[in-house]
C-alpha cells in the first residue's frame, strides 16, 4: 500500500471516529416536536435533524465504503473514486455537498462545523424545547 493510500484509510478512520456517533432517531423527535400551527420551530426541527441524518449518512457511508475497498471487499465506483481524491486533497466531496448544506470550507474544518451544527439540534432534542437563541447558520438553508 503506497503512503497516500495509507494517509486516505487513517484520514477515513479519524473522521468515523470525529462524527456524531448518533443519529437523530425521527420518530421521536415527531412525537416530541409535533407539527402545530403556533410551534413553527417544531416543523425546523423534524426538517433539520432529517436533513443532517441523511449527511452523516452519506459520509459514514462513503468511509465505510472506502475502508472495504482497501481491504478488497469492495469495488471503486468512479463516483467513489472522486470522493477518494477529494479527501486525499483535504477537500469535501462533491458527492457529499449535493446533500449538504452551503459549504466552502475544507475538509477538516467542514467536520468540525458538522459535529457543531448536529451537537445543537442534540441538545434541542434533550431540552425537549427549542433554545431561547438559535445559530442560524447552523441551519440547512436548502
């Protein structure tokens, strides 16, 4: 295995471990934050979690993906082979960007913003209420 080839698969395991290690469980975010007229920010909140499991996905995927083709279970799609140079090159995948939100940064500090922006909508489901202040920019916007 060349050097590159090993930075990628220690890139790939650092991320898994860096990524929410949870998904937001839906059913019960509907049933806490049910959709009423005069609670808005319910309907945010069932969108954005939806939204920010279905990323997390994606890039769990991807890793997971990544690291079976370096054990030779798995074969390179060209899609695949696009996401192996973008990590190789720091940058975020195009893949992962169409279900993303609007992001320029690079790689490393795109998953720090991601843990950030999916720590918030963790603690608003523990709060079982929505925060008196909201960072707007850690919403979708899509």
């Amino acid at each position: 295995m060349s050097s590159s080839e090993n930075k990628l698969i220690n890139l790939c395991k650092v991320m898994k471990r860096n990524l929410p290690n949870y998904v937001f469980n839906l059913n019960d975010i509907a049933e806490q934050f049910r959709i009423k007229r005069t609670e808005s920010l319910n309907t945010v909140i069932q969108q954005e979690t939806e939204r920010y499991n279905g990323l997390v996905k994606k890039i769990l995927d991807d890793l997971r993906t990544i690291l079976l083709v370096q054990d030779g279970e798995a074969f390179v799609t060209p899609e695949l082979q696009i996401t192996m140079d973008s990590l190789t090159r720091g940058q975020v995948p195009a893949s992962w960007l169409k279900v993303s939100y609007p992001s320029l940064k690079p790689l490393a500090s795109y998953i720090k913003d991601l843990n950030l922006r999916c720590e918030t909508f963790r603690q608003w489901t523990e709060l079982d209420t929505p925060t008196p202040v909201f960072w707007i920019g850690g919403f979708f916007f899509t």
